[in-house]
C-alpha cells in the first residue's frame, strides 16, 4: 500500500486493525480463569499455539504457492519467532497475570520499545533523539505509578519479574520483524512459528521440564461456571486465529507506520475486558502510569519512524504487510 491509498481503504484498514487488537486483548481476560481452574502457563500456551497451527496451516500452505524455498529460506526467522515471540512473550506473560492484574501485566510489557532504546544506547554510545529520550522518560516515569510502590494496589514482585521477561521477548520480536524477507508470507511466519512454539512446548512438556497440566471441568468466569472449553474455544478462535487474520489485513491496508499505532489499543481494550469479565480495575494511580507508558512508547516510535520512514515506503509498496504480535 502506498501513502496516496484511498481513504475507504484507510478506514476499512483501521476498523479491521481495530478489530484485532481488540480480539488480541481478550486473550488476557479469558485465559486467567482457566489459569486459576489449575492450567499451568505452559499449557494455555500449548493449546493456543497448537491449536492456531493447525487452522492456519491450509492457509500458510496456500499462501507459500509452492514457493517452499522461500520458506526454508527463512527457517532461522521463524524458529526465533516461535521461540521468542510464541513461547518466551506469552508463556512470561500468562506467568505475570497468576501473580497480578491482566493490565497492569500488558503495560509492562509494552514497555520494551524503551528497552529496545536503553539497550542500542548502551552498546553503540550513541545519544537517542529528543522525542526517544523524552519517550523513554515518561515510560519509566509510567512505570512507578503502575508499580504503585507505596499503595495498596502494588503487585507481587514475582508477577513484575516475569512481565519484565515477556518484555524481554518482545524485545526479541521487534528486532525479528524489522529483518523479515519480504517474500515470506505473514500468515506462514505466523503458522511456522506456532507450529515451532508449540513442538518445542510439548517437547519440553513431555520431557517435564515445564509443567503441562491442564483442567476439563467447569471453570468460574463471571461469577458462573462454565465449560472450560468456552474460554478456551475464544482464547484460539477469537484472540488467536481471528484476530491474526484480522491485524494481518488490516496491517496490508495502512501500513507498517499506522498499523503499529493502532495496535497500542491492545491495551485498553485488555484493561476494558478485564474490567468487564474479571472485575479487575487498576488504581487511579496506575491509569495515570499507564496513560505515561503509552504516551512514552508512542513518542518512540514516532522517532524510531522518522529516519526509515523511505525504506517504509518501499516496503508498504511490496504489499507485505506487518505481521502482528499477541501478546496476552
């Protein structure tokens, strides 16, 4: 896509960009009850990445055209997305949410543009721009609130120590998806790397060095038992499979620029339905950190976008679009 796109192309792209942040977010609000039923973290994972490779495969195999060397070309890419991106971010992430709220969790980890910024300082001495150090000011300053140390509100240190880690394997990711082939289909990145994340989940399983343990009874949300498949069916469907198809069409209609924008809405959709589903609301003084962290990571990009804003160009142009990231 280029920048003169129609605007009922650019409408369409944001309502669909919309829409899958929005199915992303749910996935926080509706795996923790099945957390809290006695599935382990690694196992809400396994069913989600399993799960998301098998419907996506047709479509990963229809999108490769048989262009299998394209794939194979890109199999270091995709195992460390599986690896970082599937396994490291999400299984942190479900880890930080058993220890404190579904919010506060996902705020700290969109922190890791800041540590992205933090980290290139250190190893190449070279000072960050204006609106980089101004953004990475206010997204620690954010970080305090939210960490709410003198309040009541405050969070398990252990919830904090493991949202840091799914950061961390953001971080991960960011670096990933700045070096994509152009010619690697998103939908068959995004299948690969499930299907690696979940191999090297069952592997690790099986061999018991992470627990897989899982509950087929009635888990409590809303206040009522349900079926344990009803969270489980929306946590694949909806804020898996859906919303990657979703962020993948909506990415291929605004661009790289505007689509990562807009999938900072991730977080207040994920604050909203936890509210809604879980009755979790941060304190007054976390909304305000958490308003500082977005505001920060949005001060980042837009000079993170400015030098690379030609080499964009060129790629929106190719019609690849961004590969979107779940993170709850």
């Amino acid at each position: 896509m280029t920048p003169t796109a129609p605007p009922r192309q650019l409408g369409s792209g944001l309502l669909l960009a919309l829409a899958a942040a929005a199915a992303f977010g749910l996935g926080g609000p509706f795996v923790k009850p099945l957390l809290e039923a006695g599935w382990s973290p690694s196992a809400a994972v396994l069913w989600r990445a399993g799960g998301a490779a098998l419907i996506l495969a047709i479509p990963a195999v229809l999108s490769l055209r048989g262009r299998w060397h394209v794939l194979r070309r890109n199999l270091g890419t995709v195992g460390l997305y599986g690896v970082f991106a599937v396994i490291a971010a999400q299984l942190c992430f479900y880890s930080a949410i058993e220890h404190m709220s579904v919010g506060v969790a996902l705020l700290i980890e969109y922190l890791a543009p800041v540590f992205l910024v933090l980290f290139a300082w250190a190893r190449t001495r070279r000072h960050p721009g204006r609106f980089t150090l101004a953004g990475s000011a206010l997204a620690l300053a954010g970080l305090v609130l939210v960490l709410d140390l003198s309040g009541e509100s405050t969070p398990e240190l252990v919830g904090v120590a493991w949202a840091l880690t799914a950061s961390l394997g953001l971080c991960v990711y960011y670096v990933i998806a700045g070096r994509i082939d152009p010619e690697l289909p998103p939908i068959a990145l995004t299948a690969g790397a499930m299907t690696v994340g979940a191999g090297l989940l069952l592997v690790l399983g099986v061999t018991g060095l992470v627990p897989l343990r899982a509950t087929f009874g009635d888990v409590v949300f809303v206040g009522n038992d349900v079926p344990w498949f009803l969270p489980a069916a929306v946590i694949l469907g909806m804020s898996t499979v859906l919303a990657y198809l979703l962020g993948i069409e909506g990415g291929s209609r605004l661009g790289t620029r505007i689509a990562s924008f807009v999938g900072l809405t991730e977080v207040l959709f994920s604050i909203v339905a936890a509210w809604a589903l879980l009755g979790e609301l941060p304190a007054p003084i976390q909304f305000g950190g958490g308003a500082l962290i977005l505001a920060g990571v949005v001060l980042v990009r837009l000079q993170a976008e400015a030098p690379g804003a030609v080499a964009e160009e060129r790629q929106e142009s190719d019609g690849r679009p961004p590969v979107p990231l779940s993170t709850p």
